[in-house]
C-alpha cells in the first residue's frame, strides 16, 4: 500500500502535463467532508492535489464511492462551504481574478449561474470568451481579470443560497479538459 502523500505526489506528477486555471479571486468552492461523502476519496484526491487542474484527471480514478457530478463545481458541495457566501444583488457588477497556472491548450470559457439541482444553465452566460485564455486581450487581461453583472431575471430560482453557483468553466479543446470554479451566493433586492 501506498501512502496518501506518496500518492498524492505521484498524482501531482501526473497532472503536471495538463493546462492548469482556478479561480482565485474571490475564493471559490472548496473541498471538505460532505465532498468526500459525495464523490469519494480518490476523486478528492486528485481534485486536491491539483486545485487547478482538469476534472478529467479525477474522474478517471473515481473508486466505488463516486456519486456527485464531479463536472458541476468539481464535486465541491454546499455544506462544506456555507461560510462563503457572496451576498449580491441585481446589477451588482464582480470582479473576478483566474489564477492561470498554464495554458498552453487553448479553448472556450464562459460564466454562469448555474442551478445546482439541474445542473442546468440559469438564463444566458454572463460572460463567453470564443478564445479562453487570450494573451491578448490586455492589459489589463479581460481573459484573467473579468467582471460579472448580476441579471435581474434570477427571479426565484436562485433565492437560497447552495440553490444556484456562479460557475466559471474553461474548457481546453486541444486537450479536451474541463476546468471550474463555483461561488455561491444569495440574493438580497438591490
Ligand atoms: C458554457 O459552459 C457550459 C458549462 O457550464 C458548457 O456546457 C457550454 O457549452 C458553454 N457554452 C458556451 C456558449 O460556450
Ligand atoms: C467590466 O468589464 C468590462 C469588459 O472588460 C469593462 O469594460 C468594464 O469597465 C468593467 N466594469 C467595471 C465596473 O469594472
């Protein structure tokens, strides 16, 4: 048997070949107990291992205790994070910041609000980039350093918190990998 840190090294390893982006600013979803429940330890591990890296690489090793959707938030859940709450409004414009760790695999990225329960798409993107990251696009970088505008069409759907994230998604195309990060939030009248 291998030890946790001795697999955790290997794993580190392996997902050194891949493109690697997470949300810094403001921090996002992160792991904890009701993860492990839900998706099990060896998705965990590698998700952790690499917090900026591609879903793909975990879901490969899922063991028997694999039950979320690791490809909504990358399998972090609610209950670990309910003392991370944005507290927005209608209109209300964020900033975000992407740490961009490596990109050398081009693809598309978009924001949205997205409804936990469905994993559905809440209205339309926030933002899209065709062209995710764009070296380009700055300075300053609108690929790295974006704002949001709250909709103000949310409407009931997204009134608790934990019901709906606000769900950065980078999808590299060359190397077909999925990356995310997820804030929660609740909705307060503007
Ligand atoms: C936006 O992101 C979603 C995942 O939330 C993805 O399935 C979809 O293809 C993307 N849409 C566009 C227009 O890029
Ligand atoms: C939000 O981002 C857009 C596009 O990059 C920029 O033009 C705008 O000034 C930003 N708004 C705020 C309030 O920072």
């Amino acid at each position: 048997m291998k030890s946790l840190a001795t697999k955790v090294a290997l794993l580190s390893v392996i997902s050194g070949v891949c493109g690697h982006a997470v949300v810094e600013d403001p921090p996002p979803r992160k792991t904890g107990p009701a993860q492990e429940a839900a998706c099990g330890q060896n998705v965990v591990l590698v998700l952790e291992a690499d917090i900026a890296g591609p879903i793909e690489n975990a879901v490969a090793g899922a063991d028997a205790d694999y039950k979320c959707n690791a490809y909504l938030c990358r399998g972090y859940q609610f209950e670990d994070n309910t003392d991370n709450v944005l507290s927005v409004a209608a209109g209300d414009v964020l900033d975000f910041h992407v740490n961009l760790v490596a990109g050398h695999h081009p693809g598309y990225a978009n924001v949205s609000i997205v409804n936990t329960a469905t994993n559905e798409v809440v209205g339309e993107p926030l933002r899209s980039w065709d062209n995710w990251p764009d070296h380009l696009s700055g300075p300053p970088r609108d690929d790295i350093d974006y704002n949001v505008t709250i909709p103000d069409s949310l409407g009931s759907t997204c009134s608790k918190a934990g019901d709906c994230v606000i769900q950065w998604y980078w999808y590299a195309s060359g190397n077909e990998q999925t990356y995310e990060s997820c804030h929660d939030f609740t909705l307060s009248s503007s």
